[in-house]
C-alpha cells in the first residue's frame, strides 16, 4: 500500500485521499466547530473543544465515548503551514488541560505522555491527500511488523497471538 | 507491563532476522540449531538475537540438555502491536467520520447558496 512518503520506522502511518479542495480539508482539522463533527472513532462525541491555531498555541478537547466516558486531550501546535502541514503533540489531559499521565485513562503504564502527530495535506487535483503521521513509540518500535506480520498475511504468527489474546 | 519491557520489546522487534525467528517459533518449538539453518548464520550469531529476544520476555529458552529449545511468548508482542493497532484505529475511524462530514458540506454547498 502506498503512503506519503518514507514511513520512519517507529512511526504509524495512515494516509487517505478526500473528494474536497484542500482549504475545505485542511480548515476540517483547525476550526473547532468542524473538528467537533467528525473527530475521533465511530460513535464519539466532542462536547468540547478548543484550537488557538498559532505556533506554540494549544488545544483541547473532549471526546465522548459511546458510554458516555470523558477523554480529553490536548496538544501544542508546533508547525502550522496552511493549508499543507500540521504538526502538534498530543497528550492525555484533565478537563483544566493539564497533561495526565494516560494512566489515568487506563492506558496502561507503556503508553508514553506525549505522542508526536504531523499531518500533511496535499493538492491531488481538487482532492485532498491527507497523511498523518504518529510518532512518539518507544525508540526502535517497528509498524513493518503490523504491515508485514498482520496485514501481510502471517497467519501464524496472527493466529497464535489471537489465541493468546 | 512496564515501559521498559515495552521498549525492548520494540526494540528486539526492529530486526527483519529476529521477527522471522518469532515467525518460525509461532509454528512450534525450535532448537538454535533448527533456527539457524534459514538463515546462513554462525550459531553464535542466532544465540545473540536469540538473546535479546529471551530478554525482552518474547520467548522462553527449554531446560531441556544441550539443545534449550526456544519457545515464543506472545504477550509482548501482542501488547505492542494492540497499542500500535489502537492508533491505527483511531485515525481510521476518524478519517472515515471526515469523508462523511465533507460530503454532507458538499451537498450542503449545491443546494444552498452554494459560494
């Protein structure tokens, strides 16, 4: 599967190409009332949210689980280049914006306090390719084994682990 | 799990020839002689992989003789690859979520004042 770009190997990679002209995408992920209409998974809400879209600006947010579980989030902007390039760190916060460790939503304590997103959207002719980037695993973390161990079709491997769930 | 064992388990993870080796030890138990063999490598050079991966808890090495058949240990793994998985998932659903959200502006675009 291609993706933007040579993919670090410690970094996740998700890339996806949208019918819309880049400054309607790009202002999808900066203005809070449209990043409140569709981020975060399936059956989430955000009943908060909160974007100083500057270098060095902050944002947070609260996203609602289907359950009705608060998370908030929140983040500084450390590159902004519209409508092209968003680059921002992303942590685990209280409903003030102060950074929690993502113990305190049972993240397990392996999961690092600060993880680092950069999010490129380019010009595909009217369309809008968007990849984002997620960095901040532990040094040496290796995607290629989820690409190449899950998705590239190592039953094996995939099996024995699915029975060790 | 601590984040030490994480990290090393990542770590151990990087390496083509040590993921083949967990690959080999998901279809069963293997000596370091067996798992030498695929690869054109001195023993001493499998038992040092074989090391790192014993260390960051992904297999378990046999009492048994000479032979210590090694043995995979599939939580580690697993664990990094569920956080790994977990992202992956996030920005998959959101970005499904983002497709939704701009064709209802689309088609808010055509029958309203357009712009």
């Amino acid at each position: 599967m291609a993706t933007g770009g040579d993919p670090r190997p410690e970094e996740l990679v998700v890339t996806r190409v949208f019918d819309s002209p880049r400054e309607l995408v790009f202002r999808a992920w900066t203005e809070p009332e449209r990043v409140r209409r569709w981020w975060g998974p399936e059956g989430f809400t955000m009943p908060y949210c909160d974007i100083d879209l500057r270098p060095g600006g902050t944002f947070l947010r609260c996203m609602r689980s289907p359950g009705g579980r608060d998370f908030w989030v929140t983040g500084v902007f450390r590159e902004i280049v519209a409508p092209e390039l968003l680059v921002f760190t992303d942590s685990f916060a209280d409903a003030e914006g102060h950074v929690v460790p993502p113990a305190r939503y049972g993240a397990g304590p392996d999961m690092p306090p600060e993880r680092l997103v950069t999010v490129t959207f380019e010009d595909r002719g009217g369309a809008t390719r968007v990849t984002v980037r997620h960095a901040g695993l532990p040094s040496g973390a290796d995607r290629d084994l989820v690409r190449h161990g899950w998705a590239g079709g190592l039953e094996s491997l995939s099996g024995y682990l699915a029975g060790a769930a | 799990m601590s984040s030490n064992t994480l990290d090393s388990t990542f770590a151990a993870l990087a390496d083509p020839t040590r993921r083949e080796i967990l690959v080999r030890l998901a279809s069963g138990e293997a000596s370091v002689k067996e798992l030498a063999e695929p690869f054109q490598m001195s023993l001493p050079g499998v038992s040092k992989h074989l090391k790192v991966l014993e260390r960051a808890g992904l297999i378990s090495r046999g009492r048994v003789a000479q032979s210590r058949p090694c043995r995979l240990e599939a939580r580690p793994l697993k664990e990094a690859a569920d956080w790994v998985e977990r992202y992956r998932r996030f920005w998959e659903e959101g970005f499904d979520r983002l497709e939704d959200y701009l064709q209802e502006i689309r088609r808010e675009g055509e029958g309203g004042n357009g712009r």
